[in-house]
C-alpha cells in the first residue's frame, strides 16, 4: 500500500518527511521524524508500525524535502499533486460531492480515519508557492480543511491506524487508486473559484475590481508606462520567470504588491501568447517580493530599453557585452571582413605553437595520457561525497599549474584560508604534519611544535599564499554572508583576464542563485562561466557534490547535485572516490598488468578530447607519502 501511494505523490529519488506524533501532543512525548528516499519508503514500514503500535500517529510530507532535516515550508521543493482534507464525511458522500462540484475523478482517495484525503496528479511538477494557493482554493471550493494548505503539510500515510479515536480502530487505507488520471494544474484549477492568500493575515479573492488611491494614481501611471515597452513572452519561453523578473523591478520601483499584480495583470499579461492564468501571475509576483534583494522604491523609472537586459547584463566589463541579448540580426558573422576561415584555423594552429594552447601534463602518467583536464579554455568538474579528497585534488592540480609557471586561483567557499593554506603546505613538504591538530599533542609539547611549523613550513604557507584567496563569505568581523553567483563570475572573470591559467571554485553548494527556478540560474552561470574560459587561456574546475541520490553512482554526468547542464556542457567530469580495491588487475602506461591495492579511484564520467573511455577508472594509492595521489594504472 505505501508504494502505491508513494508512486502518485514523489518520484523515486524524492527525499520524503516521515513524523511520528504522539497520539497526545501534550503529553509530553515527541515526535520522531525520518527523512528517506521516496523508493525506500515502504522498507520502513516495520519501524512505523512499531511506533504505530505505541499510539504514535504516522504522517508523511505531501511534498519533498530539499534535504535530511527540512521540516519548514522552505524546505519544501515543487512537488506533483494538488490535494484536499474532507473531514467528518464517509468516503462514498465525499466522492460523490467532488463529483457534484464538477471536479474530475481524482487519482487517489484515502479513507483517513476520521474523513477523506484526496489527491490529484499533475503532469509536471508545480511549485510549492502555485500549490499553496490551488490546495487553498480547492478547500474552500469542497468545504474541506482550509487549514492544510502550507507547502510542508503532513498528511496521514496509509496503511497505519489513526490513533486519535480511542473508541474504535480506524485504519487510513486507500479507497480510491487511479494512477492513469494526471491532469495539468491550469486545467484543475480551471474546475474552482481562485483565492488568494495575503501575507499569513487573511485571505481574500483576487483583486478583479481593485481600485487605485488617487494618490498611489501616478506611481502606477508610471508603471503602465513602463510595462508599454516590455514585450509579451510566448508559453514556452520564460513567461513566469519574466513576470518573476518584472514584479521585483516594480517593487524596486516603488510600488506595492498589489499595484504589481495590477499593472502586470492589465498592461504586460494581455501581450502574452497565450496570457498567463491570473494565479500564476500572483504567485509570481509573491515570489518576486520574496527574493528581491534590495530595499523597496530603491530605484526611480528609468529608460525601458537600458533596463530590458538580462539581469546578467548588470555585471561590469567584457562579460556584461558578451553576456547582453542582441537581435538575430545583430548576431556577429562567423568571420570578420577580409578574413578567411582558413586564417580563423591557422590562427589557432600558431596559438599552440606559441604554446598559448598547451595542455599542462598532469604528474600521474595513466591520467595525464588518456584525460587531459587542463586543457585550456574549457570548465571542468571534480564531484564526489564529503571527505573523499577532492580537495587534495584540485590543490595538486594548482600546485601543477604554478610549477609549470603559470598562475592558479582556488577560491574557498567552505573553509577559512588558513585551512588550505595547511593543506598546500603537506602536498608541497609530502608530509601530512602541517595539518596535524595541534591540540592532539600534549601541552608542553605544543609551543615547540609550533616553532617548529613556522620554521619548516613557514616557507610553503606563503608559496600558497600566492594561490588561495580569502574566503569571501567570512567577514572581517566574524560574521558569515552569502556570495551569489554574479560575484563568482565577476571574480572569475577578473582573474582570467589577469592571465590566470587555472581557476578552482569550492564548491557550488556555497554560492546563492537568484528565483525560484535555481537550476536555470545554474544553467546561465555555467554557460557564462564557459564563456569566460573560452574567451581566455584558463581552465575551470568546480567542486560539486555528489547528488545524495546518486548513491556513489558514477556512472552518470548527471549525479551531480546541480543543474543537468553542468554535465551536459562540461570538457570534463572526474569522480573521486575512497575505494580500497585489492589484488585488482591494471593496465599502467608503461604496459605493465599485475596486482596492486589501491585506496582511491578517480572515475572518468566525461573527457571530450582524452582517449579515456567513459566509465574507466584510474586506481590510485593516496596518502602513504604525505597527502599526495600515486597513480597505479587504469583499471
């Protein structure tokens, strides 16, 4: 039963809220709460029904949660059905007034116990801010519960017994399954009266016959104005991340949010093909407010046409002109007047003879010949769990850099500078002392280890110096702030157009991404931070995690924990991985095929130009001479 249910609320990879309440919340006892992947789900129902037994009342999230602890409504991400609690109704009166009502036959129906949980799924996933208000709207059309309308709402999962009636044994079980029914949101939505919530105050309908202060007139005047040179967008095309984008200039401007909803619902909507559903517009502009990042009416009207730019557009320098939308027929021609394409190809032959294009070689042989991941002009990724060496990786790859004598950049978005700095300083001396936790010694001991650091170390704390930067998200005071990704592209752009041969960023779950769609956000980062390379000598790596669902799995681009145009997009993608293999048989570069041990494995998930097969492996053995890798052979 909870794999069928689970089937119409999650997909398998989905990270699902299991709450255990106590039968008397004032009781004293707590609630116990799992998080688990929506494909485990049914392997905990040994655990619940023991915990059923005890009185606890068993829920699950109907939405899933971004990660192992997210319980809030910002935790919750876009989930697949839109759903209704019917309380005190038998199941078959319930049916039968959705029935009457008009609304479609749902997917599925619960008999909860004490009423009727009904659920319809969407053919795509909505966002929990679109959901709140259809879920809100739906209660009211079907005098169910208009209070469980929040993106975190729990709701019973069936199979268990709803403890809160002592007088009988009432057991949620599914009453009504109909996988085949999937309906678009607009479309079930389209079946009752929209409501709209205010804030967390109170509710009231959509604001069709709103009228305007005299004194709020010509704000809004100014606002028309404005939208009468905004063009419509095409279904398809970014309507909602346009109207996203036009609330938070708005309010930017001055107005409020329902002068917002206002102008764009009668000034920009109508130019839209076709125009947007009301409700959606409203989301959008509540979701504008919720991320701007600047202070209301910061910003006066300005000319339409400078602000009608990408938001990439706002960053400074060459990147703002690559990054600007043009017209088709402003596209640049593949070649310039006068020049042939045999010139364009000869001029990059002459870029690898002046040695402009040269791939730096890697210090371990088997990698160095088969996965050339310093090849200039091109962004790369190092993924792989916490605590798998990643790294030590990229840190060799810009001690490899510098030794060739060119320059390397790593920022640092997780740890403090002085942390890298020990852990450059053990590649360099190939002894693992200078990151030794003083605190381990005994007290009359650390004084004159510490001399001794200085001493010995002090040398390789300045060389690396010279490549780690300070970590931008801790300030001179202590305290912590986020770095968004216009400050990354314009720091990488900076430095390559300084002559930076490698930059190593660490890692992506530190930088903030603007609205609600953050894998689009990602997508554009990662082309602009692809164009930055190509237009100069560098390298890229970035430092992604691997995706918790991925279970260790290497074997696809997309494990990841980031958009899928990282993988599509990137030169290369390596996987490192703490893996002891023993007795295992190699091909090495020398021809050599023998048996070694191994404790690490560096994965080739995509090398465009290697001879690399994708899916092999190089075996290494890491950290028998001080942190470093020794390079065993591919497997």
């Amino acid at each position: 039963m909870i794999d069928k249910f689970a089937s119409i609320l999650f997909d398998p990879e989905d990270i699902v809220e299991v709450r255990c309440t106590p039968k008397n919340r004032g009781g004293g006892e707590y609630s116990k709460q799992y998080w688990v992947l929506a494909e485990d789900l049914p392997d905990l129902s040994r655990k619940l029904e023991h915990l059923n037994n005890q009185g606890k009342n068993i829920f699950v999230g109907v939405l899933p949660r971004t990660g192992e602890g997210g319980g809030e409504d910002g935790d919750c991400l876009p989930g697949q059905v839109v759903w209704a609690d019917i309380e005190d109704v038998t199941p078959d009166k319930a049916l039968r007034r959705l029935e009457r009502l008009g609304l479609p036959s749902p997917t599925m129906a619960l008999n909860s116990g004490g009423g009727v949980h009904v659920y319809w799924k969407l053919d795509s996933k909505a966002y929990p801010e679109d959901l709140k208000i259809a879920v809100y709207s739906l209660a009211k059309h079907v005098q169910g519960d208009a209070k469980v309308f929040n993106p975190s709402r729990v709701l019973r999962l069936p199979g268990f017994v709803n403890t809160k009636y002592e007088d009988s044994v009432r057991i949620c079980e599914i009453i009504h399954f109909e996988p085949s029914n999937v309906y678009s949101l607009a479309d079930l939505s389209s079946k009752f009266p929209a409501t709209r919530l205010l804030g967390l105050s109170g509710v009231r309908k959509l604001p069709e016959g709103t009228t305007t202060p005299p004194e709020r007139l010509e704000v809004l005047k100014r606002a028309f104005s404005y939208l009468d040179a905004v063009p419509g967008v095409t279904q398809g095309d970014g309507q909602n991340n346009k109207a996203h984008e036009l609330a938070k200039r708005l309010r930017d401007k001055g107005l409020n949010l329902d002068e917002v909803y206002l102008a764009l619902r009668d000034r920009w909507n109508p130019k839209c093909s076709p125009p947007m559903d009301l409700q959606e517009i409203y989301s959008c502009v509540e979701n504008g407010f919720k991320y701007a990042r600047k202070d209301a009416g910061c910003e006066p009207f300005q000319n339409v046409e400078a602000e009608e730019r990408p938001e990439r557009a706002k960053s400074r320098g060459k990147r703002s002109q690559m990054a600007r939308t043009v017209e088709p027929e402003e596209l640049p021609t593949p070649k310039k007047e006068g020049k042939s394409y045999t010139d364009t190809v000869m001029g990059r032959y002459r870029e690898q003879v002046e040695g402009k294009l040269n791939v730096i070689p890697l210090p371990w042989p088997a990698l160095a010949e088969s996965c050339p991941i310093l090849f200039p002009r091109k962004a790369g990724i190092i993924t792989g769990n916490p605590g798998e060496g990643k790294t030590f990786l990229a840190l060799h790859l810009c001690k490899t850099v510098k030794d060739a004598g060119q320059i390397a950049k790593y920022l640092p978005l997780e740890d403090d500078l002085a942390y890298y700095l020990q852990r450059g300083a053990a590649i360099s001396s190939g002894s693992w002392e200078p990151s030794k936790r003083i605190n381990e010694l005994p007290e009359d001991m650390r004084e004159r280890f510490l001399t001794k650091l200085e001493k010995k170390y002090g040398q390789y704390f300045e060389w690396w110096g010279d490549i780690v930067e300070d970590n931008p998200t801790i300030c001179d005071n202590g305290e912590i702030r986020a770095i968004d990704s216009d400050w990354v592209l314009d720091w990488a752009d900076d430095q390559c157009e300084d002559g930076a041969r490698l930059l190593v960023i660490d890692s992506l779950a530190q930088i903030e991404f603007d609205g609600r769609e953050e894998w689009k956000a990602q997508a554009t980062f990662w082309r602009t931070l692809l164009g930055i390379a190509n237009r100069s000598n560098s390298t890229i790596i970035m430092i992604i995690h691997l995706s918790k669902t991925a279970k260790g799995d290497f074997s696809s681009i997309y494990s990841v924990e980031a958009s899928k145009r990282f993988g599509d997009l990137a030169f290369s993608v390596l996987g490192l991985q703490q893996k002891k293999l023993e007795d295992t048989v190699l091909n090495t570069s020398d021809g050599f095929r023998g048996m070694v041990t191994s404790n690490c494995t560096l994965h080739n998930m995509k090398c465009r130009e290697g001879t690399l097969e994708r899916g092999a492996q190089v075996a290494f053995r890491f950290g028998r001479n001080g942190p470093s890798f020794e390079d065993l052979g591919i497997l």
